[in-house]
C-alpha cells in the first residue's frame, strides 16, 4: 500500500490534486501505520522518497513548478496534520512527526527564511 501511495503522490501529470485526495492519501497510509508493523526505518526513506520530489525543480522552466511538486508537497501537509492531530496514533507517531517535520523545512525553505 505505502509504495502504492507513494507512486500517486510522485506520479508527474497535468493537474495538482484538488478534491481531497492528499488527505485519502494520508489517511491510507495512517491506517498501514497504524498497524505497527512499519518500523521507522522503513518509513524515514519512504518519506525522503516524497521530499526529493516535492523539492525538485522544473526541467523547463516555462513549466509551473507546482505541477511538479504540488502534490507530494500537499500528502506531507496532510501526512503531518493527520500524525499530530488523529487520536489514533501509531507507536513509531512522535520519531515520524520528527522525520516529516523536517521534510517540510526542506520543501518550504522560501517561505520560512
């Protein structure tokens, strides 16, 4: 499921994602997570995976950027509001939030300088 996720969140298309879909996204990955079977390990490249495309730029640059990062960068956010927020929490939850938290400083360097 987790390498399911990831291959939406990283497909390249036309369009960013506007009806939900990074918060279902993030919600299927908190129900893999939530059966602690994953250990962090697994999940701290995982996520990287996600970041390196979130962080990219543009091959062109006529190309508007967000077609390219757009979506992985929405799934961190919704990752990240469902770990902090949800009452559910997988055992790996606190060192996870660590591992997005940092993702997120990465892919939102402009705007938190």
């Amino acid at each position: 499921i987790l390498d399911v996720v990831a291959d939406r969140v990283l497909a390249r298309g036309d369009t960013i994602y506007a009806h939900g879909e990074p918060d279902r996204l993030a919600a299927a990955t908190m129900s893999v997570l939530r059966r602690n079977l994953v250990p962090l390990n697994i999940m701290e490249p995982w996520i990287n995976r996600i970041v390196t495309v979130a962080t990219a730029t543009p091959e062109t640059p006529d190309r508007d950027p967000f077609l390219l990062t757009g979506n992985a960068e929405a799934f961190l956010r919704a990752l990240y509001i469902q770990l902090a927020l949800s009452n559910d929490i997988p055992q790996i939850r606190g060192d996870l939030l660590l591992v997005v938290v940092a993702a997120l400083k990465k892919s939102n360097a402009t705007y938190l300088t």
